[in-house]
C-alpha cells in the first residue's frame, strides 16, 4: 500500500508539472506545502525558494527586491502583497513584473487555514487589451467629428420639436376652449329636447324630436372623442395611480348605463365585486365607460352585456361581454383604428369609430394590456387586466340604491345654478316636467340678492362648475356653510378633466358632464334626493 501510495503521489505532482498554470499550496503558517514546476517558471525562483517549508514572506520577499512588486521597501511591499491575496477568502489580482510580463493570480483560502494560489501569463491578452485602447483612442477624433454633427443635428431636430410641442399644446387649448364653448348651447338644446320629447309623446311630432335628440347625441359623442384623443395624443393626461375598490366604479357604470341599455332592449348585468386595484380612477372609469357602451350599442335588442371581474395571480381581469355582432380575427386591428368601423357595425349604431381608438390610447397611457377575444355573429369580450393592490383597505360606499332612474314624479326641491340664462331655462323646463320645484340662478350674488333660499330649503343642488366669479366646487362648499353641511349637489360641467373629477370627489360632489342625458341626469337625482332623506314617488 504505502508504494502505491507513493506512486500515486508521484503521477499527480507530474501531472501539475504540465498544467500550463503556475500552482502553488500553502499551509496555516503560510509555508510552501508543495508547487508545481510552471510556479518556479513564471515567477524565475531560484530552487530553494520551491523546497517545502518555505514561508510565503520569503517569496515575496525575492520578488520585491528584484522590483516585481513595484518602487519602495521590499519588506513593506512583501507585506503588502501577503496581505492582499490573503485578506479574502477568494481573491483575482493582476500585476506586472520586473520583466514586463502580466500574471494573473487566483488565490483562495482552504478550510484549515491554509493558502492555494494559481496564476497564469496573461501577457498577450493585456497587450491585445492596449492595442484594443490605442485604436479606440484613434477612433476617439472621429467620433468626436460626427457627435458633433449629430449634437447640431439634434439641437435643430429638439428646436422643431419644441415648435411642434408647442403648436400641440396650443391646438389642445384651444379645442378645451372651443369644446367647452359649443358644449354649453349644445348642453341646452339637449335639455330642450328632453323636454319636447317627453311633452310630444304619442303626437306627431314625437318622432322628430327623438330625431334631434339623437342628432344632437352623434355631435356630442364625435366633439368628446376627438378632445379625448387630442389630449392624450398630446400628453395632457397624466394618470395618478391610487389603490381603490372596484366595487363602487362598477355601481357608477350601472347608474350610467342601464338607462341607455333599457332603451335599447339589452339586458345590462353587473357583478359586484369587493377587490382593489392601483391605477388611475379616471382614466380606467373612461376606458371602462368606452367599452360598455360599444358593447350596448353592438348588441342586438334582447342580447346580454355582461361587466365583472376575475383575479389572474396578482393582477384583476376586468371583463366586458356581449352577445353582440362580434367580428373576426382578421378584423381585430381594424377595430382599434380610428374612423375606421365594421360594415355591419355602422348599420347598427351611428359614431366615426373612435372610442375604442381612445381605449387602446388609455390603455397605453395606464401601462396596462387589454386582450381581445370575439367570434363574428356570437359577440366578443374585452379583457382589461389591472393590479392588485396588496395590504391595503380601501373603504366601500354606501350601499346605493338601485341604478335605475324612477319613472314617476319627483318631489323635489331643486336648486340650479349657470352662466348661461339658455340652460337655467331649459333646465327648470324638464325638472318642472318630473314634478320639481325649480329654483334658478345666475350666480351666488343672484341668490343672495334676491334671497331666493329665503324659506325655501332645497333637497338638492345641480350647479355649473364655470361661474363667472367663483368655481362650482367652491359656490357649493357656500351654500353648505349657509343652507346645510349636508346639502346633496352634483357639478353639471362641460369640463371633463380627471383633475375635476377628483376634486369634485373628494368633496362629495356628483358629476354630470355636459351635453346632460336626461335619464343619466334622473339616476344621479334619484340618488342626491336619498342621501337627502327623500324618497322619489313612483307613480301608479
């Protein structure tokens, strides 16, 4: 045994001696255990710095005196070295010595204290690194040539950029202004016609004021989307992404939706749900908004639109089903271009196809995907997938009351206030029509003038949210400080900014965006007139 022992041991030191690596053992004390003939070699040791037993010190010692280790005393630069390839339990350094060759050394402490240490001429490769940098640093005068010419390029590029910039952000101020402009005569001759429709049943001219009524629906739907689609083209919407519960947005799309889905024979279905998400509530109101309506709208009378929500690992899949028209794959990117509709789609409902060109925008604005599945005849379903928040709670509603607006008279006593002397009109004239009665002014130092609350405390108020001296918000938060903190009002604004919204929402405040749909208008009274304590009356 001991021969073979012996044998054995000398095929492995033989065998270190060709490996193309300098390899050296060190014990506890740092004294040379054994190395292989390549570690004389590359280090030019003189043979007795190789015999077992020799301190690591004496090593770095001869190669610090023969200026391997660099300028200054070699004692100190043994040190140095020892404790450099020693101070970690795994080290690569790389130094030059005396002759100019590289060496790169891996040295690695072993479980008993002791030190292996390998190392190689890396010579060429440092070398091949220099020439690398040499012509890298020829390349550098080029470079520096076209960077500036491309920096020149660029100032001229950034300089048109900022013009165009700047024509944007004019062209979306002033579609603001001019939607704004032409939605308030708009907002009145809605309100007009609600009331002639409603005074012209079962006469002759019933059937022409539903005509205006949907003429003048086709114009506002076309002047919202294209401000939508300016003001985020352009940048102007910024989502503000806050945890909320889906369940209380989920009840704001019933009350919106199941009027227009009750008139159009489809039966509108929404699942409540108790989970919460993080995104911008505005924005994915809108998108949600957008759908719902499409899939109303593209569903024949008798057919089923489905709202509700699933959870997919960490993320909340929003789902909005029909049983509408569908269409194929082959059509499913035409569906999101804008002015761009399906032959059997415009049959069915007027518009220029740009509300789902607006949810793909909102939906590339909020980070979010949106998937698609729809089969041609049988309906589709859009699948809008949101985060879930974790570790928050987020406070419901109320349980509000049913969506639906009431049929019968209202007994109320409501409160309206507007800039424009047209809309105050048309307003009293429908309100007075559900059995309201109607109190109207021009601004806060109208009612204070004429005392037009003397005696007369209303249920509710509907106020315009650009006053002529004061924001809606603020002309509410008056009359709550000098009528009652508990006065249900709705802001009635052509203003649709999220910024509006949320501040109406923080105050309490409903919101009815103008032009005003008289049954949207009707389910948000329905609800002020419960928060009042009141109870709309039902006829028989």
């Amino acid at each position: 045994m001991p021969h073979k022992s012996a044998g054995a041991e000398h095929s492995v030191r033989q065998a270190l001696d060709f490996i193309p690596q300098g390899i050296a053992v060190f014990d506890h004390g740092l004294k040379l255990i054994a190395c292989n003939r390549r570690y004389g070699d590359l280090l030019a040791l003189p043979g007795e710095l190789m015999r077992p037993g020799t301190p690591l010190f004496d090593i770095a010692l001869h190669l610090a005196d023969r200026g391997d280790l660099g300028p200054g005393d070699p004692a100190r630069l043994a040190i140095e070295r020892i404790n450099t390839i020693t101070a970690a339990p795994s080290t690569v350094t790389q130094r030059i010595d005396s002759r100019g060759q590289a060496l790169e050394f891996h040295s690695s402490r072993l479980p008993d204290g002791g030190l292996a240490v390998s190392f190689a001429d890396v010579t060429a490769r440092v070398s091949a690194e220099r020439e690398l940098a040499r012509v890298n640093l020829s390349l550098e005068g080029r470079v520096e040539e076209r960077t500036a010419a491309l920096t020149r390029v660029n100032a001229e590029l950034e300089s048109a950029r900022a013009k165009a910039d700047a024509a944007n952000h004019d062209k979306t101020r002033f579609l603001a202004a001019a939607s704004h402009d032409l939605l308030q005569p708009l907002n009145a001759a809605r309100l007009y016609t609600s009331t002639l429709m409603e005074r012209a049943k079962d006469t002759g001219l019933g059937e022409l004021a539903t005509s205006i009524e949907a003429s003048l629906t086709a114009v506002e739907d076309i002047m919202s989307a294209l401000l939508d689609i300016s003001r985020i083209d352009s940048g102007a919407v910024r989502p503000a992404p806050a945890p909320f519960g889906v369940r209380d947005a989920l009840k704001k799309i019933e009350v919106e939706f199941a009027p227009m889905a009750r008139e159009r024979g489809v039966r509108l279905r929404i699942v409540p749900a108790a989970a919460t998400v993080v995104t911008d509530r505005m924005l994915l109101s809108r998108i949600v908004q957008n759908l719902v309506s499409n899939a109303i709208k593209y569903t024949r009378p008798g057919g089923r639109v489905l709202v509700g929500v699933r959870r997919r690992g960490a993320r909340l899949r929003l789902d909005v089903i029909d049983t509408g028209i569908g269409f194929n794959k082959d059509q499913h990117k035409l569906v999101f271009a804008e002015f761009s509709r399906l032959d059997h789609g415009a049959r069915m409902a007027q518009g220029l196809g740009l509300g789902l060109s607006i949810v793909q925008r909102l939906v590339a604005t909020l980070g979010l995907s949106l998937e698609l599945d729809s089969v041609e005849g049988r309906g589709s379903r859009f699948s809008l997938f949101l985060p879930l928040a974790r570790n928050v709670q987020v406070a419901e509603a109320e349980e509000a009351p049913a969506g639906e607006a009431s049929f019968g008279t209202l007994d109320l006593k409501v409160l309206c206030v507007d800039n424009e002397r047209a809309i105050l009109e048309a307003m009293d004239g429908l309100l007075a029509h559900w059995g309201c009665d109607v109190r109207t002014a021009l601004s806060l130092k109208q009612i204070d003038r004429e005392r037009l609350l003397e005696g007369w405390y209303p249920d509710l108020v509907l106020m315009d949210y650009h006053l002529e001296q004061t924001s809606g918000l603020d002309a509410i938060e008056w009359l709550r400080h000098n009528v009652g903190g508990h006065l249900p009002a709705a802001l009635v604004t052509a203003d649709r900014s999220p910024a509006v919204r949320a501040l109406a929402e923080e105050r309490g405040v409903a919101v009815v965006t103008k032009p005003v749909k008289p049954a949207t208008l009707r389910a948000v009274i329905s609800g002020l007139a419960s928060q009042s304590g009141r109870q709309t009356r039902r006829s028989a």
